[in-house]
C-alpha cells in the first residue's frame, strides 16, 4: 500500500489543472449565455423576455447532477457516445449562464429608469442607450455578485467527478483509493479548492464594499 | 435521431423513485431547520460574543465556503471512520448538509443583523435593556425578515445540493435514479422523471417560501 506522499501530491494538483479549466469555460460559456439571457429578459420584447425568465428559472431549480446527467446521457441518445468533456461543458456553461443570467439582469435594472429616459431624449437609439449608458453603470452593480458566483463555480466543477472526469475531487478519491488515508488526502484537496477560493471571495468583498452597490447608484431614480 | 423514449420502465418503479423523494425532503428539511438554529446562533455569537467567538466562527463560515460539499461530504463518510467514528450514509449525508447549510445561514443572518440600525441598539442600551434583551427583542426579529428572502433561496440551494449525497450512498431520490438507470437501460428517461421531480419540490419550496415571508413578516409593520 503507498502513503500520501510528494507524488501523489503532484498528481493532485495536476489534476487541479483541470478545475481551473473547467471553470474557466464555465464562465466562458455560462458568461456568453448569461449576457444573452440578461440582454433578452430586458429588452422589452415579450417573448424573448419570457423565454429568458424561463429558462432561468428552470435551471435553477435543477440539480446541476442532473444536469450533468441528462447532457451526458442524452449526449449518447444523439450516437455522439459518452463523452464526460462535452458533457460537463454544455451543462457547467447552462447551469452558470442561468445564474449569470439573472444577477446581470438584477444590475441593469437597478440602472434607474431615468437614465433610459434622459438618454431617449438625447437621441440615443435603444441600442445606443443600452450601450453607452445603462451597461456602463450596470457592470459596477454586478461585478461583485458575479465574482462570488465564480467562486460557487469553482466548487461545483467538482461533480463532474461523478460523471468519472477527471478533475482534482476524482483525483483525490483515486489518491484515497491507493493509499487509504481519507482525511489527509480530503483535507489536502480541500486547501487546494480554499487556495483557488478564497481569493475571490476576499476580491467580492472588496469590491462589494468598494463599489457600494447596496446602494444601487448615486443618482436617484 | 433513431431513438424511441420509454417511459414505462420509469413510471413502474414509481413508489421507489417516491421514497427517494421523501427522503431528500426529510433531508432538506432537517438541514434547513438546523441550519436556521445554527446559523441563527452563531450569527449572534459572531455580532455579540466578543472577539474569539466572531474569529472562530469566521473561520468555520470560510472553510465551508470556499470548498466543495462534496469533499465536506467525503471527509465525514470516509474520513471519520479512520478515527473511529463510522456513519451510516443518512446521518452522515445530515451532518454534512447540516454542517454546510449552517454556514450559509450564518453569513446570511450576520447581514441582517448589521442591517439593523446601531440607533436602535444603542437607544435600548440607553434604556438599560440587558443585550439578550436587545437580541431577543430589538435585534433578531427584523435581523431574520431582512435574511428572508436570502434564506430561502440558499434553502432551495441545499434541496438541490442534497443529490450529491447519492455519492455516499444514502438512498434519496438521485441514488433511486441510479437503481433505476442500471435496472432499466433507460438512463436518459430515468434522470428526465427524476429532474422533474426535483424541479417539483423546487417549485412548491418557492411558493411556500413566498407564503411565509408574506404571513409571517408582512402584517407586522415595516422596519
């Protein structure tokens, strides 16, 4: 029986490697659904709006497990076979766009309607007004809610171990199965997930208190 | 796409996949209440009982923040028996859950009690109120209506939280679906039913959610 040494160590941390990967797309892919899904809930039109609040609301009310389940069995349905990347992509990025999705839309409508208004007035197109004066204030409302969404990211990457890909949670429960000591290897990979955490946890805060968002804008509505 | 869906298989085993279901409510359910409990006294202990008691629980809210539950959940299961302490899944999934909620809550309830205004706790001081008085009677009560809405979203967040406990083999309703996948053949299916029913519980939780805030907070006047 090996013990938890120096390699084992590094192979967890290879493996960690992919826990960042995985997050990363996440937030490329939930980060590009999310913005879609934000843009379509306020656009004013009924069916895209509807559609978006939708949506969301299903996908957050799932399991991501599930979520993780159903693309990587419906994946085979489709004779693509199982394929664990694909998988856990499509569901980290639906999962994450919805979250995404709905704390962005939070933040351009704490933009006041007025500043809608007082653009129209200055001859803006809604595109116009969108672009140039209600995103622009909208960002500093949602930066510090969306870097603690990352954080909650970065952990849930870890069931995709479940659907067997190999990231640092599957790593960790390879390590224990060779060297039977749970609590060293589970602590080990625990501070690994802290270490990759924690700083984005201080980071929202930060800004949190920075940007004062608990008071939406400076300019009253 | 040649592939016909079955459902037949899925809606035979329908009384299994229902006890799944009532055990992750038990679950939940247990989870929720012990981590108002929790969450509501450490909150207090971190806002009133000095220095130690706020670092201490601090620390706890942060190591259960910043990793997975699901190595939370493999520390106790696995790693517990290593030293003598060996769980059945259920109880482990509890603790674990318990364990997690609590920190949430926590952080949460901690937010609604800085909201409450220093006026009104220094006005209480004045008049000599002894500070579990101002707890009990200025702090807590508009402390929780402002946690509210937070508290039930994160307690939907644990229900649905609760299929990762299938891992260690604590037989709520996404282990079933494990059964039923390799009883049947028909993973797709039994996952769609299972979802369903999750989103099921999700749902009803949300309106049960907005009922009580309404009934409980909103006849007794505003802040």
């Amino acid at each position: 029986m090996r013990s938890f040494g120096t390699p084992e160590f590094l192979f967890m941390l290879q493996a960690a490697r992919w826990t960042v990967i995985l997050s990363l797309i996440a937030y490329l892919g939930g980060g590009a659904l999310g913005a879609v899904l934000a843009f379509m809930r306020v656009s004013g039109n009924r069916f895209a709006s509807g559609f978006a609040r939708v949506w969301i609301l299903l996908f957050q009310c799932t399991p991501l497990l599930m979520l993780l389940f159903l693309v990587f069995f419906g994946l085979a349905l489709t004779g693509y076979g199982q394929n664990a990347y694909v998988a856990v992509t499509v569901a980290l990025s639906c999962y994450a766009g919805a979250y995404f999705g709905e704390i962005w839309r939070g933040a351009l409508e704490a933009v006041p309607q007025g500043q809608w208004q007082a653009s129209a007035a200055l001859g803006f197109s809604r595109y116009e007004q969108f672009r140039h004066v209600i995103v622009p204030q909208s960002v500093r409302i949602a930066i510090p809610p969306t870097v603690g969404f990352m954080v909650q990211v970065i952990k849930n990457t870890s069931l995709a171990s479940i659907i067997g890909f190999q990231e640092l949670t599957q790593a960790a429960q390879f390590v224990n199965n060779l060297t039977f000591q749970p609590i060293s290897v589970y602590l080990v990979a625990a501070a690994v997930y802290f270490i990759l955490c924690f700083p984005l946890t201080l980071l929202s805060r930060r800004l949190e208190k920075k940007l004062h968002v608990d008071r939406p804008s400076p300019v009253a509505a | 796409m040649a592939y016909t869906f079955q459902f037949g298989a899925v809606f035979a085993s329908m009384d299994l996949l229902a006890k799944g279901a009532w055990l992750t409510i038990q679950l939940s359910v247990a989870a929720m209440v012990a981590g108002l409990v929790f969450g509501t006294l450490f909150a207090v202990l971190r806002s009133f009982g000095g220095r130690w008691a706020d670092r201490l629980i601090g620390a706890y809210v942060e190591a259960i923040r910043n990793t997975p539950f699901l190595i939370q959940l493999f520390l106790i299961y696995f790693g517990l028996p290593s030293v003598g302490i060996a769980l059945d899944p259920v109880t482990a999934a509890l603790i674990g859950m318990s364990v997690n909620c609590a920190a949430y809550t926590t952080e949460i309830i901690r937010s609604g009690i800085m909201a409450v205004p220093r006026g009104q706790i220094e006005a209480a001081r004045a008049l000599a109120f002894t500070t579990t008085d101002i707890i009990r009677h200025i702090v807590l009560f508009p402390a929780l209506r402002v946690a509210a809405p937070a508290l039930g979203s994160q307690f939907i967040l644990v229900m649905l939280g609760s299929s990762v406990v299938s891992t260690v083999s604590a037989e709520e309703l996404t282990a079933v679906g494990h059964v039923l996948e390799t009883e049947t053949f028909r993973p797709f299916e039994v996952y769609i039913v299972v979802t369903l029913i999750y989103l099921a519980i999700a749902f009803t939780l949300k309106l049960l959610f907005a009922w009580l805030e309404n009934s409980w907070f909103a006849r007794r006047g505003r802040l």
